[in-house]
C-alpha cells in the first residue's frame, strides 16, 4: 500500500494586526506569515480496510480529538473514499504555542490524503476543506512567506522573507487563541504594515494581541525584555502566544540566549526561515 512521510512545518506571525470584530463572531484580521524550519513528521499510510487511526508520540493526540481525524474523516465522508488510513504524528512543535501545529498538521493532511485517496482535488477545494477547519489552514496549503485576511484564510503568496537565527522560547503552557483574542482591546491599525512589507526589516514586527497578553501573562513580558537585553533585535509573541520569538543578527548570540532559556528549564529551538 502506499505511504507518504512528510514535514509540517510550523509558522510564526511577523504582523498580525485586529481590525475589528466581524458578524460571524472572528475578528477581521491583516497578517503575514512566514514558514519556518521547525517541523512535526507526519506519516500517512494507506489502508485497505475504511478505518481512519491516528497516533502520535504525545498520547493526548491519539485519536478523534486530533485535528487530522478530524478532516480525514470529513474528506473520506464527502468525497465517499472507501480505503482508510493510518497516521503517525511525530510532534516537535509546542501544542497551543502560537506556531500553528495543529494547522500545519490538518494542511498537511489534506494535501496528503488528496493523493493517496486519489481525489485530485483543485487547490480551490482543498482550500475550503481548510477553511472549514480553521483560519491560519490555508496558510500551509502555500507555505514559505504569505499574506493573510479575512480571519487569516484569503492567503497571497509574497516575495519569500528570508530569516536566520531565529530563537524560540515557550514558557510551556498553552494559550488557546480564543482566550488571545478574548483579552483583545481594539485600537487604531498599525502603520508598519506597508513598510514591513516594503523592507522585510523585523524592525517593524508587530502583533497586536501582545499588549494584552503580557497584561494577563507578565513573565511573557519578562522573557521579551530578557530577549532584548541578550541581543534579539527584535522580540514579540507569535500569533496567540504563548511562544515568544527572538530574531537575533550573530548565530554565537543566539545560542548563547538558548542557553541561557534552557537552564531555566523553558523550551527553546533556534530556527530559521524555511
């Protein structure tokens, strides 16, 4: 039978901007993407019987409360497929960390499954799959660098950014993004949008649901200005948080910062732009 190992790779937001709060009850949004190195491996394997199995090496993820059962089942229910599949999900991105795990995962599903279940589904259909199941999906249909809007799924490939030394620190719990956007206080838009996009400099990095968070969280606060004072040339939360994000211009500074995070027993990897 066939198998398919890939790498979903995780993301972090270089702007994320709250327009305002839509009718369907998300919030409008302006976003920019970028894929990163740091990956789960995934592995899907046909089966002959019409059963759909997930595992991974976190056990909390085994089974129907994995994102990947999830639309696996959608997909084979829609499109009537009568093989099955099993999952392995080997997962190395934090779980609720603001890095998009979850949502590389289910894309990487999709893409997947369209080829060992033979569906050949257009990008249009495997889009509104991952719109169903989330905003930020869509994003890892494309991957590299990307604009979001709506509510982070209408996805415009840009000109990839190119990123290195690149230190994420976790502070190993989670933050789910309806809290995140729960605490939101809606305020006047950023003006860095187009110069971000102009520049690429990190420079004008921006996420606005960090000015709540580090209310409600302030050890997040803590570890951006350590981040700083360590060398970052920029430090922010990614998306939802709680991942905090380093962009650091000398590789020996940015393990030296890692070093630093990990002898306090905080998760750390130093990535860059994928």
């Amino acid at each position: 039978m066939k198998k398919i190992t890939a790498n979903a790779n995780a993301k972090i937001n270089l702007f994320l901007d709250v327009l305002k709060k839509r009718n369907d009850g998300y919030h409008e949004i302006r976003t920019i993407f970028l894929e990163i190195a740091l990956h789960d491996i995934v592995t899907f394997d046909l089966t002959k019987n019409s059963d759909i199995k997930i595992l991974s090496n976190l056990e909390h993820l085994n089974g129907s409360n994995n994102l990947v059962f999830q639309v696996a089942s959608y997909i084979k229910e829609k499109y009537r497929v009568k093989n099955g599949v099993s999952v392995f999900v080997e997962k190395r991105i934090p779980v609720g960390a603001g890095l998009g795990g979850g949502s590389s995962n289910a894309a990487l599903a999709i893409k997947s499954l369209n080829i060992l279940w033979d569906l050949d589904l257009s990008i249009e259909e495997q889009s509104d799959i991952a719109s169903y199941f989330g905003s930020d999906i869509n994003f890892f249909l494309w991957g590299k660098t990307a604009m979001g809007k709506g509510r982070g799924e209408i996805i415009t490939p840009m000109k990839p950014v190119s990123i290195d030394n690149i230190l994420l620190v976790n502070p190993r719990y989670e933050i789910s993004s309806s809290e995140a956007y729960s605490l939101l206080s809606l305020s006047e838009q950023c003006s860095d949008w187009e110069l971000l996009i102009a520049t690429g400099n990190v420079d004008y990095c921006y996420n606005k649901l960090q000015e709540n968070l580090v209310e409600k969280y302030p050890d997040l606060a803590n570890l951006l200005d350590k981040l700083t004072s360590m060398g970052a040339k920029k430090s922010m939360i990614s998306g939802s948080g709680p991942t905090v994000v380093g962009f650091f211009e000398d590789k020996n500074q940015v393990k030296a910062a890692e070093a630093e995070f990990r002898k306090i027993g905080l998760w750390t990897n130093v990535t860059s732009s994928n």
